[in-house]
C-alpha cells in the first residue's frame, strides 16, 4: 500500500483513529491524574472524546472504502455508528453519578469504554472477515472485563466469567466458521464472497460455515439459542455497565449481522433466511414467556431485550431494502426506549437501602414520585408495542417487511409474541400505578433526569419525528443494495 | 522430495522430535517431561528451517521455547501437582486413544489417496508468494504485514492493550497494606554519603 493510499485509508478512518489514540490518551491522564480525580476527569474526557468523534462523524465523514477493501464507510455504517456513539455517551454520562454514590472509582472504566466502542466502530465498518473478527474480539474482551469490574462483587465477577468462558466458546465457533467460508471460497472480502457465491453452485461447506457464523453473530446480540449469558450478565454486572450491555453493543453486532448476510451472502438469501427466521422465532416466544416470572427489573429488561432482538430479526429475515430499512429503524428506536428505562433503573435509590432493583420496589411509585412513573409507563408502553408510541412503529416496520417478504406465519407469530409480552410490561404499571406506595426514591441526578425526558419526549413524539427518521434509515439501508 | 544431505537431516529431525513427543508423555518426572517437549519444539523448528521456513522456525524458538515452554516448567516446578496419581488411570482410557489414532490414520490415508489420484483441488485462489530464492520468507511477510495488513496489525496491537488493562483492572490493588511500590523521588534523592558507610574492620574481629 503506497503512501498516499495509505494516508486516504487513515482519513477515512478517522473517528477510529482518534478514538484509539484518544484512548492511550486518557489512560496516561488516568495513570497520573490525583487519585481522588482520576475517574471523573477520564469520565468527562471520554464523554468528550465521543461526542467529538460523534460530531466530526455526522459533519465531515466521508465515504468510500480503506485498507484495501477490509473497511468501508458509507451510509449505513454512519447511521449505525451514530447510535452506538449515542449509546456510548450516554451510557457513560449515567455512569457518573452512579460512580460518585456507590464510590465507583475505576478511571480504567470510561477507557475500556472507549475501547469497547471502537471495537463496535471496526464491527459497523467491516468489509472483510478478519475486520469482522478483530473488531468483534476488541469489543468482546473489553465488555468481559467491563462486566467483572466491581471485583469485590461475587455476583460482578461471576456475571464476567461466565460471559468471558460462553463469548470464548462463540468466537470459537464463529471463527471456525469463517476459516470454513475462507476455505470453500477463497475470499474474506464480502464482495469477493458474494461473487464467488453468485451463480455458482452452493457448496454444503459454505453453508456449514454460514451456519456457525450466524451462531457467532446470535450469541453477541443474545438471541435464542445462544441467550444464556443474558440474564446472569445483565443482573450481576454494575448498572451502569449493564445499561451500557443494552444499549451501544447490541447496536453495533446487529449491523454487523447485517451487513455479513447481505453483502456478504445476498446471492445465499434463500439459504441463510431459514436460519434467521427460526432464530426470530425462538427469541420472540421466550423473550415473552420467560420474562413473566422475573422479580429483579434488570432480568427482565434483559429477557426483553432477547425479545426485542428477535422483533428485530424479523426484518433482517425479509432480507430486503424494506426489511432492513426496518431493522435500522427497530434500533433507533430500541436504543432510545432501554436508555431511558436504564436511567430510570438507575434512579431506583433509595435514602437507607442504596439501589434496589426489584420490581416490588416500585410499588405505588405513581404517589410518591408521579413524574417518573408517568415516564416510566410510557416507555412500557412503547416496549409492550402499543399505538401510538415509539415502539408500535418500530414492529410495524418489521412486521411490513415480512409481510411483504411473504413471510406470513413469522409476521403473526411476532404479534402474538408481542401480545404475551405486553403483560409483563403491563404488570410493571400496574405495580407502579396501583399497588400500596412502599417508600420513594431519592430524587435522581440531573443527567438521568435529562435522559429520562429526552427519550420520554422521543417515544411519545415519535408520531411527529418518524419520518425523517425514516427517509434517513431507508436511505442508509440502501447503501446496502 | 528431499534428497541427499537435505533427507539425512530431515530423518534425523523427524525421528527425534516424534521419539521426544513420545517420552513427554512417557516420562515420569514431568519436569523431564517438559525438558523432552523443549527438545520436540526444537527439532520442529529445524525442520521448518530445512523446508525454507525461516521465519516460523525462530518465531518457534522465541514463542513457545522462550515462553511456553519456559512457562510450563515454571508451573511444574512451582506448583505441587502429583501428576503420578494422575496417570494412573491413564492405560483405562486406551481404547478411546485406539479409535482416535485409526480415525486419525483413515483420514491420513484419504488424504494421501487424494493426492495420489487427484480428486480436484478447490477452485480457489491463494495469495501469491515470492520464490525464496529472489526473498526470503522474513521479509516477504513483513513486505505485506505491515503494508497491506498495517490495519489489523494495529488493532490486534489495541486488543493486546485492552488484555493488558483488563489484566491490570481485575487484579491490581493500590489501596492493600504492605504494597511496596517504588518510589521515584526517595530513589533520586538518595546520595552515596546517605547510603554508603566505611567502616575500617579490625581483622579477625568483624563488625
């Protein structure tokens, strides 16, 4: 690669590289900073860094492909590099306060953060198999130690284990896979693949290789079958980092999922479409019969975000324009509804106790603090799918997607899924609204107010804002096709 | 084929690295078992050099004698495990060994026979590489490594990063008593009359 290549490819690659170098950045200013100082001032460096990057993304970005085809940059990476920079940032504002409360004092925190999230970034933008894997191994190591780093807790270090041992088993998988579709096909560029599938005859390796990729891709946004790790990390890692779990990197693996089974096996539609429609199916029907039972809130948001994964494959599974114009919009939506339901999460404090997490604990919310539990039912509403709020739109996009696919039984299936899964959703507000008070929470920091109300105001806006909204995601799908 | 002094050597190598495979499981003190796995790598890494490998026979050399295996015969040493008790029950799972080794040897067989009779190679292309005789394999690998492959050289480099803060973050506890760390300023500040005494020593007395 000659020089002035060289120096586009970088230019291109910008946020990442100022997100690696601001990285190194920051551990030096940790590692020196006073220790009483060190994680806020990181905290609000790498807020800083990220909505930097963030804006030097939405304004300057350019587009085309770098590194010699294994990273590309075009409309739907910036789109879906948008969220995850969004579910980054506000991730790590909320985590500010807690860290002052619950004397939170890792300055190592906000960095692997930052790191996690340029792995994310690397994922969005891969163009090749081996950007695929080192970006994914870049944000799955940072998140295993992410999850375990409230070291003195059994439950933290247990919720990093066991999340670090079955991600292990799935890169293994997934990287069994690609070493087979490198084997059956020559190539690691997606477009190369794509080229050596179209019109040739499908070979059982590809397919088998396929087959484990897809596992790897469904064990990272945790969808049946490969779901387990979701609820014991979601509940034993610190708030915080479990609102940051929810948000940024299931943003970032579902673009990478994808953007593997449309650029890279469009010709194969037919072939991996029956895998990702079982997939769907399966994390629709558990993420609404398993929640049920659940008494903590941050097991259910996770068995509801299982669900919601699977809503979200149902357009990917029409594996058209609509049906991807779907799944952008899905995630937009989904980041906007679990960022605030986290931030309410996370002002669940009380005077004596601390932070509680039980769904008990919210009982009678609507006497003692009327406002948060009118956000509350609103963004449950719109996770339950109810008209008019955000979250009905987002499952009628998908649900139109397979409709149009002719995909008939997946699209009812997703209803009556959906159906059962409102009422757990509902139980919560009726907890809220009509249960005996059992103790207010302290009034919540200023930061989870404002996430709070923004996506409070989205959802409940949505009705307003949806069509550039939707202009903008369909015109991100198509860089696609 | 390899003939003449080339095929002398390869025997030699080839024979011994298979007979100290062989007595690193046969051996009884497990630090000799690692000293024969030492000697394996070893002549592993000859054979690469004599197939023009030079390259993966050092990286052999550094990595897994330097490190691995050094590695290994400090937890051997270190640590107290009765590797007798543990294979006692070795020779019970024999039959298990037996059936891996004839599918192992069915499957070498196969792919001989399709060598032999040439059942069609995959129609695949694979990355064009120098003759060794205009560059050698060092070099043709650090031509591409850090030219084309310059990007994921870099991030496997920030990986490696984020091993070693993860490494740090879950095990480093500043706050613990009776951490000794170093201390920069008291080091420099330290001069030669604060640390040094003469003393004249009577002989046959001591201090």
């Amino acid at each position: 690669m000659s020089a002035e290549l060289l120096s586009e490819s970088l230019t291109l690659a910008l946020p990442e590289v100022i997100l690696a170098v601001g990285a190194m950045i920051l551990l030096m200013i940790g590692v020196f900073a006073p220790a009483g100082r060190a994680n806020s001032t990181v905290t609000g460096l790498a807020v800083a860094i990220l909505i930097g990057v963030l804006g030097w993304m939405l304004l300057m970005s350019g587009q085309g492909e770098a590194f010699n085809g294994a990273f590309v940059q075009d409309g739907f990476s910036a789109f879906m590099k948008t969220l995850t920079l969004i579910g980054s940032i506000v991730a790590l504002a909320m985590s500010a306060g807690f860290a002052r409360a619950e004397k939170f004092d890792r300055f190592e925190f906000p960095i692997l953060i930052v790191l996690a999230t340029l792995g994310m970034m690397l994922m969005i933008s891969a163009n090749s198999l081996l950007t695929l894997y080192m970006g994914l191994e870049l944000q799955s190591l940072a998140l295993y130690v992410v999850a375990a780093i409230n070291r003195d807790s059994v439950r933290s270090t247990e919720a990093g284990l066991k999340y670090f041992v079955l991600g292990a088993l799935s890169s293994g998988m997934m990287l069994y896979g690609i070493s087979l579709v490198y084997g059956f096909t020559g190539h690691i560029g997606f477009d190369q693949i794509a080229a050596a599938l179209t019109g040739a005859e499908r070979s059982v390796g590809v397919l088998f290789g396929l087959v484990f990729l897809i596992t790897g891709l469904a064990f990272k946004i945790s969808a049946v079958p490969f779901h387990m790790w979701t609820p014991d990390v979601y509940e034993g890692a610190p708030t915080p980092v479990t609102a940051f779990f929810a948000a940024a990197p299931k943003m970032a693996a579902m673009a990478m999922f994808v953007r593997v089974v449309i650029d890279g096996f469009g010709p194969v539609t037919s072939e991996w479409q029956q895998i990702v429609v079982f997939i769907a199916i399966a994390s629709m029907i558990l993420g609404a019969f398993a929640a049920i039972g659940q008494r903590n809130i941050k097991r259910l948001m996770a068995y509801s975000s299982i669900g919601h994964m699977g809503y979200a494959l149902v357009g990917l599974s029409a594996g058209t324009l609509v049906g991807v114009k779907g799944v952008i919009i899905y995630m937009t939506i989904y980041l906007a509804m679990t960022l605030g339901t986290f931030a309410f999460i996370l002002a669940m404090r009380r005077k004596d106790e601390g932070n509680v997490e039980n769904i008990e604990d919210l009982a009678g919310l609507s006497a003692t603090n009327p406002v948060m539990a009118t956000i509350l039912t609103i963004l449950m509403f719109s996770l339950a799918g109810i008209p008019p709020l955000a979250g009905f739109w987002a499952k009628w996009y998908v649900f139109l997607a397979a409709v149009e696919a002719g995909l008939y039984p997946l699209a009812i299936i997703g209803v009556l899924a959906s159906v059962v899964g409102a009422f757990y959703y509902l139980r919560i507000i009726k907890i809220m609204w009509f249960d005996e008070p059992a103790g207010g929470f302290v009034p919540a920091a200023g930061e989870l107010r404002l996430v709070m109300g923004v996506s409070g105001l989205f959802v409940l806006g949505y009705v307003l804002i949806g069509g550039p909204i939707a202009a903008t995601a369909e015109a991100a799908a198509r860089a696609l096709f | 084929m390899i003939t003449g002094l080339g095929a002398a050597f390869f025997y030699l190598f080839a024979f011994v690295a298979v007979a100290s495979a062989f007595m690193v499981i046969a051996a009884r003190n497990p630090v000799h078992s690692v000293l024969y796995l030492i000697l394996t790598f070893f002549n592993a890494a000859a054979l690469f050099l004599l197939t023009g490998a030079e390259f993966l026979s050092m990286i052999l050399l550094v990595v897994y004698i330097g490190a691995v295996a050094v590695l290994f015969l400090f937890v051997v040493m270190m640590l107290d495990v009765d590797f007798a008790s543990m294979k006692r029950g070795a020779l019970e799972y024999a039959p298990i060994g037996a059936i891996v080794g004839v599918v192992l040897g069915a499957e070498l067989v196969l792919v001989l026979a399709a060598s032999a009779f040439d059942l069609g190679r995959p129609a695949t292309t694979s990355l064009p590489m120098p003759d060794p005789a205009v560059r050698h394999n060092t070099a043709a690998l650090g031509d591409i490594l850090y030219t084309d492959y310059v990007f994921f050289f870099q991030i496997a480099g920030i990986v490696l990063l984020v091993a070693m803060i993860g490494a740090i973050v879950l095990t480093l506890r500043p706050q613990r008593p009776h951490v000794k760390r170093q201390n920069m300023a008291a080091q420099v500040a330290r001069k030669p009359a604060d640390a040094i005494e003469v003393v004249d020593v009577d002989t046959g007395k001591g201090i």
